[in-house]
C-alpha cells in the first residue's frame, strides 16, 4: 500500500487564484510590519519566525502533497541547516554564506540517501526511515558535543538579529523580518512555479497514476527522490535562516514539536496551496503566544487540532479562500480543465 | 570479555521479549487496519504510567501493578480506535497516519502534563540480589521475572491466533479482507479487536519496562521507531516474524552498547533497517502480498 495523495478531489483548483493568494499575504505582513508593528520587536520577531516556519512548512508540503510522502525528519533537515551555519561560523570562521550553501547542500544530500533507499520501495519506508533520523540526529547532536555544543547548545557564531541581515545588510529585528519574508516570497514563487512547470505536471500525473506514468517510458522514482531533494534544500535553508535569527541552536530544535507545528500548519492551511501554508503559518505561531491560556497546553492543542481538522476539513481552509478570489475575479479568462 | 559479551547477549534476549511484544501488537494492528499506527509508541508509555500511578496514587503492590497497569490501555485504545482509525480506510493512507500521529501527541502531551517532565523510576519488584549465571554474568529477578511474563503473554497471544476461531478469522482478514468477507466474516468487529489488542500489548511491554528503566514520555516516539523497524524488518503483516526480528534487534542494540558508546545503540535498529532495506527491500521475511 503506497501512502497515497488524498486530496485529488481538489486539484482543480485556479493556479492563478493561488498565487494572488500567497502575494497577498506576503504583501499584507510586510505592509503590516514595516508600518503597524514596525516599534515592537517582539511582534516583528514572531513574524519572522512565522517566516522560517513557512519555508519549512512549504518544503513538507512539496514532499507531502505533490508526491504523497509524508517526511517526517523535516525537523532534522532543519536542524542539518541550522547546524551547518553554527558549526561553519563557530568553528571553522567561514561566513553564513558558506554556511548555508553547506548546510543546505548537507540536507539535500541526506535527503537524497533517504529517498533513494526508501522511495523506490512500496509502503510507509519514507515516513518510517525520516521519522528514524529523529532519534539518530538527536543521539549525534547530545554526544559530539565537542563539535555541536552538545545539549546547551551552540553559540557564538556571530548570529542574532544584531547581526545584519542577509539581502539586505542591515541590522536589527525590522531588517530581518524584512529579509525573512523577501526569502520567503521567493519560496513561494519557486512553489508555485514547480507547480506548473513540466515537473510538477510530471508529479501531478505520477500522484493520479503511477503506472500510467511508468507505462509512458517514465522513471516514477526519479521524480520523486527530485522533489524530495528539492523539499530537502528548502528545509536546509529554512534551518539556514533560523540559525541566524536565532544566534544559538540547540538540540531542541529538531525535536517533535517543531514537526507537529508545521504539519499542523500543512494540514490546516490546506497541502495544495501554499498561499493557505503561509498564511496558517502566521497564525499557527502568532495566535498560541497571545492566546496564554493555552500556555503549556500548546502541543496538547495542536495534536487535538490536527484530528479535528483531519475530520473535519482534510483538505485545509486554503482550497476555500482560492475558490472565493476564483470567484471574485472570474470571468477575466477561462482555461480548458487540463491545463489547471 | 567474554563475559560481557555474554551478559550483552542475555539482556539483549531479555529486552527482546519487550520488543517482542511491542513488533508483534504493531503486526497485528497493521495487519488488520492497514495504517501504521504512531500512537502504538504512546500506548507502551500509557502501560508504564499505568503502574506507576497504581503503585503510586493508589497504593497497590507492585505486583498487582505490574498485572493491572496495562488495562489503562484499553480504554485510550478504543477512543483511538474510533476517532482516527475507523473514520480513514488503508485508501487514505497519509491522512490516517497524521491522524494517529495527533493521537500519539495527544496522549504523551497529556501524560506529560498529568505527571510532570522528569523521568519517574520505579523500586525494585524483588529485594532478592541478583542470579549469577555464570561468573559476571549476572541477570536482575525483576529483568527475568519481566522477561517471563512477556514471553507468556506474547506465547498466549500468538497461540491464540494460531488455534482459536478469532484468531483464525483475524488471520483470514489479514491475508485476504475480501475473501474472508466472501465466506462471511464481517471484518469490523475484528478490525477493532485487532486494534485493541495489538495496542494492549504494547501496554504490556509498557508496564514491564517500567520495572526496568526510567519511566517518560520520550519512549512513546523510540517504540514507535522500533515497532516500525520490527515490522517493515519482518515484511508488513507478518507477525510470527515479527518476534523473530525483535529479538535480534534487541541482542544487536545490546551489543552495539557494548562495542560502540552506549549512546549509539539509539541509532542501531535504524543503521539495521537501512542495511537491511539496500539488501533486502521486501523485508526479511517478505510476504506473499
């Protein structure tokens, strides 16, 4: 039994409704907090960190949606990015370029060993070999403590939002909020291009039938160990990013409850559309830190979240707000089904 | 040396009676419902704060505990039974695994509040001094008496499977659920039999280990990991395997402890899934499926 896409039904969905979605809500944090919220750090880093949050989420959603693999080591593809930039600046003095480009080339190829071992087997392997990086990523972290700084954690590699910011050079919490979601546009754009692209079309037909796309002279594996090295380089530099804001990372961050936040993201914000990712991103990591009576009960909510929303709407609230500006801007052209 | 390889080996086949039980509860669960089941992690930990709380809260002896513990199972197996595995069929295979997955966090979050972060430890079942089996080689009365009752609850329930009329019909679905609807088994009642029992057991192993290790909440994901290595090890569904595979997987981390630094028999069993998956990619002992 191969773990299957479930939500074909809605594949019908309007590309360009999609997009003007994820613009949208790009446009609408930025305005927001270069204008509203400019005076309060705090704000603005919860933005930035819903920022990381949606890259990551973005890179689980390509593996998760458009293949129908559930990776469930995105944390430590993460954490292999995060890392990558710790180590690089703290011990060997090289810049966070370096380090990114390190750390997103490390999760790339990590992601490349796993997907080739497990991807072209039938069955659960994928999730149950990623889910298995967890255990092995923490047990390394905690005991090469020489190198990873072990459970406290390292520093001191020149991180921190006083540190200027990548793109645009500048520090200061504003200036990554800025850069954050400058990086993060373009995900997104990346996204919804591999969406339309012959690549994503390729995975689109390998989701609807496998066989069928075999039988055209396809290699079924190919494409999907691709778009899982893709969703790997996307969580490195997510890891990348974080790394940065943060100025320290500790073995924490690969934990379970960073992989609930973002599948609770996906889910909730709908696999298929990365704009509903983004925008559940914000609020997933916004609303639980003003919403204090949750408090410790946090990963408690999101658990009892995530059944609920699996019941009740497992295609996520995305696919109704594209429908809705589908709706509000129709009649401007029309395209033949097979093209959508 | 050798005596610590032998040593090794003996607390390897006495942990492989727990893996024992948690790979074949997870076979059996999968073999049935079909989804892999996250929550099966969190059920071993429901088992070891069962005892805990019996021994703790209520007074109880530590054998009664130990005999009781796992029935706190029974009723998280139900609701989740009815709440994440009915409403998904084998066709929604990712949903249902998210499904089981909030289920899994749902009930560690909560055990995690109930009894607060820090590891809890149990006393010892038995004040007698350890057996010496042979010259250093020393084996704890509470790691042997564990290591028998898994072995009979394991026996029981595979034997159960083996001879009874449930246990025939259960393995008719399992090989073949529309075939075993054509000569009349309605598969639903099973399905929730199958489900419950196969958590229960890992509530067994819960409740045994507590005697043994610190007692928390970061075991639920590890018996997960290590169900799932058991079960794709042993070919999916194939739950005689099942054992088979535990056991080695047991006495191969025990060793792994010994040769490497203790701290690396964590990634042992994945090492040893992905050595046997370049291998053998249908698993060891693959089925006919």
């Amino acid at each position: 039994m191969a773990i299957s896409a479930q939500n074909s039904a809605s594949t019908s969905l309007d590309e360009r409704a999609s997009l003007v979605f994820s613009i949208v809500v790009v446009a609408v944090v930025m305005i927001v907090g270069v204008t509203w919220l400019r005076d309060d750090p705090y704000a603005l880093r919860l933005l930035s960190l819903s920022g990381i949050f949606a890259i990551l989420s973005l890179a689980l959603r390509l593996t998760y949606a458009e293949v129908g693999e559930l990776n469930l080591g995105q944390g430590v593809l993460f954490g292999v990015g995060a890392y990558a930039v710790a180590i690089a600046g703290a011990k060997f003095h090289l810049g966070p370029l370096t380090g990114g480009v390190i750390g997103m080339a490390g999760a790339a190829i990590l992601a490349l060993i796993v997907s080739v071992i497990t991807l072209r087997l039938t069955g659960a392997f994928f999730a149950v070999a990623t889910l298995g990086l967890v255990p092995v990523a923490t047990a390394i972290i905690v005991n090469a403590d020489d190198v990873t700084g072990g459970v406290l954690g390292l520093g001191n590699y020149g991180g921190g939002v006083s540190s200027p910011a990548p793109i645009i050079g500048i520090p200061g919490q504003l200036a990554w909020m800025v850069a954050i979601w400058i990086l993060t546009l373009g995900v997104i754009l990346i996204d919804h291009w591999l969406r339309a692209c012959r690549f994503g079309q390729s995975l689109n037909a390998i989701r609807q039938d496998p066989m069928l796309f075999a039988s055209l002279g396809f290699n079924v594996t190919t494409y999907k160990v691709t778009a899982a090295v893709i969703s790997g380089t996307l969580a490195g530099l997510a890891g990348n990013i974080f790394a940065l804001h943060e100025g320290l990372v500790s073995a924490s961050v690969i934990g379970l409850p960073l992989l609930a936040t973002i599948i609770i993201i996906v889910v909730a914000g709908g696999s298929r559309v990365p704009g509903g990712v983004v925008a559940a991103s914000i609020i997933v990591t916004i609303v639980p830190e003003y919403a204090r009576i949750l408090g410790d009960y946090r990963l408690f909510a999101f658990g009892i979240a995530l059944i609920v929303m699996l019941k009740f709407s497992p295609d996520g609230v995305g696919p109704w707000v594209v429908q809705w500006i589908a709706r509000v801007t129709a009649g401007s052209r029309k395209r033949p089904e097979w093209t959508r | 040396m050798i005596a610590s390889l032998i040593q090794q080996v003996i607390n390897g086949l006495l942990l492989g009676a727990t893996y024992g039980l948690v790979g074949a509860g997870f076979a059996i669960t999968y073999g049935i419902s079909r989804v892999l089941n996250f929550a099966h992690g969190a059920f071993f930990v429901v088992g070891s704060y069962g005892v805990f709380a019996l021994f703790n809260y209520f007074g109880l002896p530590l054998g009664i505990a130990f005999a009781l513990g796992s029935l706190f199972v029974l009723p998280f197996a139900f609701v989740s039974y009815y709440v994440v595995i009915k409403p998904y069929g084998p066709d929604k295979g990712s949903t249902a695994l998210l499904g089981t997955f909030g289920a899994a966090i749902v009930i560690l979050e909560g055990l995690h509040r109930v009894f607060g972060g820090r590891l809890l430890v149990l006393p010892r079942m038995f004040d007698s001094p350890t057996i010496t089996l042979l010259q250093d080689v020393h084996v704890s009365f509470d790691q042997a008496f564990v290591a028998f009752i898994s072995i009979i609850v394991l026996g029981i329930s595979l034997a159960s499977l083996h001879w009874t009329g449930i246990g025939r019909r259960l393995r008719a679905i399992v090989q073949s659920p529309e075939a075993a609807q054509l000569i009349g088994i309605d598969p639903e009642p099973y399905r929730l039999l199958s489900f419950v029992l196969g958590s229960w057991l890992a509530g067994v192993a819960g409740a045994g280990l507590a005697f043994l290790a610190p007692i928390g909440t970061g075991n639920g994901l590890n018996m997960t990991f290590v169900a799932f290595v058991i079960v794709v090890l042993a070919g999916l569904g194939n739950i005689g395997g099942a054992v088979i595979i535990a056991f080695a997987l047991a006495v191969i981390q025990a060793l792994s402890s010994l040769y490497v630094r203790a701290e690396v028999s964590l990634a042992a069993p994945y090492l040893f899934m992905v050595l046997v998956l370049v291998v053998k990619p249908r698993g060891i002992f693959p089925t006919r499926a």
